[in-house]
C-alpha cells in the first residue's frame, strides 16, 4: 500500500487526488492532509479518510479546524512554512506524475522533506533541468552550462549526476535564473483613476487583481511585494490555486494622515473618508499615535508582512506638495515599534531629502523611490542598514501618458520634479553603498512600461547589481532569503529560462515577449513559451 500526503486537499487538485484514492481505496493510506482555504471541507475529509498522522491547516486557522475535528479522535496540527503552498505543490506533482496530484510529502517546519521511507520517496516528483547557463548567487558572469535538479518543488542540488529515474529537461543553453521579483507594486491599482479602483465593488478589484498578478507571473515575476492595497484574500488565492500568479508580500494598506499622499479627496470635499478599507483602495487615513497603533495591530493580524507609511508628498495625490512633510515623529515612531513587536519592518514612501533623513533617524527601514536624497542622508541610510526601492520607470510612464489617462494638471506639474533627479538618485546611493531593490510602481495602464525600469537603471547600475536588486536584495525585503531571489539547494523552484546573456544585456529581462523561454512556480512549469 503506498502511503501518500495531500497538499490542498480542498482545492481541484486534491478533489481529483482524492477521487483517484476513493476507487483504489486498497492502494492508498493517506498519511497527511494539508489545506489553507475552506478550513470545513477539510475537516470532512479529515473524517472520511482518517490520515495517519495528521490533519494540518495554516496556523491562523488551526483553532478552527480543532473545534470542528473535536470528539474525532484525529489530530490537527500546524503546517509549517514549507506547506504554505500546498496548490501550488500540489500542481506540481500532478505536471510530472502518472497519478496526477499524489505524492507523499511530510515535511518538518523548515519546508525540507524528512523521514519518508522508500516507497513514499518514489513519489515524489523530481526534474533535472539541463545544459543551462546559471546566474548563480554573487556572479559577475553565466556558469558553464550545468544543472538543476528540482525535486518536491525546490532546488535539491545544483550541478552533479542527475538522480536516478528523474525526469529530464534540456534547456539548450538558454540561461536559468531566479525567477524575478518587484519589490514595489499595487496589484489592486487597475486603473490609474485610483477613485474609480476605490469605488469598485470589492468582488471586482479582486478579479481585476487576480488578472494583474498572472500578467505579472506570464513576465517572469515569481515574487511581488505589495506597497499598499492587497490584502489577505489575494495571498490566499495564489496559495490555494484560484490565481495563478506570484508569491504576494503585503502591507496591507499604505498608512496616510489627513491630507496625505492617498487623500485623494478635494479640498472642499469635507466628507470622512469611507473608502479606506475598501480593495481597491491603496491607503488608509489614521491620525494620532493610538489610532495608529490600533491599525497596525488590525493589519499584522490580518497577515501584514510589514507597514507602509506616506511620509512625504506624493504624485498621484491632489494636496500635498513633494516637499511636504508628513506625520509627527511619534506617530512614525509608533509604527515604527508595532513592526518591531512583530519582528518586522515600516517602509516609507519618500522623495525628499530631509523626509528620507528624518525615517532614517526614526527606525524605518525600507526607502520608497528617493529621487531627491543627497549624498550624507544615502550614507547614513547605508549606515542604518536602509534597503532603498527607486521606481524610475513610474515617472516615465505618467510624463508618457499620465495626461492622457486623466492625471490632474496639480499631479502632473509633480512629474519634472522627482522625474529629473531619479537617474542622479541611483549614482548617490550607489556611492553610498546604500542597497537597492527592483521596483516599478506603476499603476493602471502604465505597467505594459515595466520592462522599461531595467532600460533606466542601466544607465547608472551595471548588470551584476541589477540582477542582485532584482533577486537577492528583493528577497531581503520580502523576508525571504534563501527561499526566492537564489539557485541554491533548498530553495523554492521559483525559476526562469531566458534566452540571452543578462550580464551582457540586463535589459532583455524587459523584453519577456522576444527573450522570456520557461517560468517554474515551486517546480511547476507555470509558463512555457518554448519554440517547439
């Protein structure tokens, strides 16, 4: 009898897994089931199937799942970080398996396979992926063709004998990479009429969203960090399999005060602010140290990976000048220590100089777009181990079309500002040694210009530092070194084929649609656009 785990078993996949065990109920002993979504179907088939070791559910959820097993007699359990994937995991199995969705995967918290015996082992879906050209961690230049063995949907080793039995792929000399990440994006930002994202009914800004995310992952973005909007629900969509697209990192919503960079209310509009919450909307207005605190806390229980503040003027707002300087420092100081509470991080929307300094020297960690800091405030940044996210690109694409699109004239006027100092802005912090992440921020309309960021960070930055803010540094701001922006053993499968050499030419990762070969998704082929 061979002895199986079922990762999203309350998905498609598992309903298919599941139906296959149920006509050969004498070939199969369910081990374990993992799900993250409907918490009350698992625990139905937590009773039909009766695993051998557990029943696992995300942890937010394991209280749920308990009450509804009680009297049972089965054990309901924590999945750790490794299981956090289970749709996707589940995928890809079912791409490399006879038994389409099965494969026996207990796993310890770590995400690494542990105690499976030999029968559960051949199971297990592992892929060799050869005569590829590797951007490896800190490289300057391509490795010598080699390999990457792929096995229960992360990187197991990197070149060596391909293990026995395991399937094959060759690559044909095209370049395997990391699979890239931006570290600042809306997914919810559909429109660059960001009232009318605000207004939709929240069921649309999640469709709109979903269709924004696997655009994303068809352009090789495996990883995107979220800088004010997304909220749980769409995290969860990717992880249980209803969206198709890339690892979601997010904050929540933006933090803005009255009269901040997302009121987007008229001077003499005088009424409260009742989009807030609202999907599409990307910010939130809270005033006062107390509110502050209470928000924060409301959006780390409701998953918030980190905090996002306005700490400066902005664009896209009506009312506040680029030069404005926004919350007192004990309202940023408060946010400031509730991340820290939750051993995580602020971020800081900012553009000018003494906005940058002034979230340096109060504790924030993460410098949104910078266009105007100067050489001393880049040092110490650096100094204060600072992460900054220019996203030149965004101001290219509003002078393009931000008219056009229905960008008041106030917002446009903004442009020139921050648009003439953003390529002298890499060069500072640079010199500074101040770390810089891959972001675009471009909102609605304007993001078929994503490509075009890699075209204006090489004019300052050489390949080598564009593909480690692309991947590892992006990593470093999405809490997850070691499990994306990496080819080494252990890490996630999230992987891309392009054809071309990045180091001599960083700018064909803008061109996905001439250059873009083959996207992995946990060590699922995701997308393959492969010459036949």
């Amino acid at each position: 009898m061979r002895r199986i785990s079922v990762f999203g078993a309350t998905g498609s996949i598992g309903d298919s897994t599941l139906d296959l065990i149920r006509r050969d109920a004498g070939a199969y002993r369910v081990v374990a089931l993992t799900a993250g979504g409907n918490i009350a179907k698992l625990a139905r088939l937590a009773r039909e199937f009766r695993p051998e070791v557990a029943v696992t559910a995300y942890p937010e959820r394991l209280d749920e799942l308990r009450g509804l097993l009680a009297g049972s007699g089965i054990e309901a359990a924590a999945a750790g970080a490794g299981m956090r994937e289970p749709a996707a995991l589940c995928r890809g199995a079912a791409a490399g398996t006879a038994a389409a969705g099965l494969f026996a995967a207990r796993r310890r918290a770590d995400g690494r396979a542990a105690g499976l015996t030999e029968e559960e082992d051949e199971t297990m879906t592992v892929t060799v992926y050869t005569n590829a050209r590797l951007v490896l961690p800190g490289s300057e230049a391509l490795s010598a063709p080699g390999s990457v063995t792929v096995r229960d949907g992360r990187i197991a080793q990197v070149g060596g004998a391909a293990p026995e039995g395991a399937d094959t792929v060759d690559l044909g000399g095209l370049t395997l990479m990391p699979g890239l990440i931006d570290s600042h994006f809306h997914v919810v930002a559909h429109s660059l009429d960001l009232w009318d994202n605000a207004t939709a009914p929240d069921s649309l800004a999640a469709f709109r969203a979903g269709r924004i995310m696997e655009e994303l992952l068809d352009r090789g973005f495996t990883t995107v960090r979220d800088l004010g909007g997304a909220d749980l629900g769409l995290v969860r969509a990717v992880e249980d399999g209803f969206v198709d697209g890339p690892d979601l990192v997010i904050c929540g919503k933006g933090l803005s005060m009255t009269g901040g960079h997302t009121d987007l209310r008229a001077r003499t509009d005088i009424r409260p602010d009742a989009m807030g919450w609202r999907l599409g909307n990307m910010g939130v207005l809270v005033d006062g140290v107390d509110e502050i605190r209470r928000t924060c806390r409301k959006m780390l229980k409701e998953g918030a990976r980190f905090i996002k503040v306005m700490a400066n003027g902005g664009v896209s707002s009506p009312n506040d000048p680029i030069d404005a300087i926004q919350y007192s420092a004990d309202e940023i100081r408060a946010m400031v220590e509730e991340a820290r509470n939750a051993n995580t991080y602020v971020s800081a929307h900012v553009y000018h100089d003494a906005a940058i300094r002034r979230c340096v020297e109060l504790g924030v960690h993460s410098l949104e777009h910078c266009n105007l800091i100067t050489p001393e405030t880049a040092r110490m940044a650096a100094e204060a181990g600072c992460i900054a996210v220019p996203t030149l690109v965004a101001y290219e694409g509003l002078k393009l079309e931000g008219a056009a699109l229905g960008l008041g004239a106030a917002e446009q006027a903004k442009i020139d500002i921050v648009r003439d100092k953003g390529i002298e802005s890499l060069a500072i912090m640079r010199e500074a040694g101040l770390p810089m992440a891959y972001g675009t921020d471009l909102l609605g309309q304007l993001r078929k210009y994503g490509g075009m960021e890699f075209d204006l960070l090489a004019k300052v930055l050489g390949p080598a530092e564009i593909l480690r803010s692309v991947t590892e540094t992006g990593a470093k701001l999405c809490r997850m070194e070691g499990e994306a922006g990496v080819i080494a053993p252990g890490a996630r499968a999230n992987l891309i084929a392009v054809e071309g050499n990045p180091f001599a030419d960083i700018t064909l990762l803008g061109r996905p649609e001439t250059h873009l070969r083959l996207v992995l998704k946990d060590g699922r082929v995701a997308r393959d656009y492969r010459r036949a």
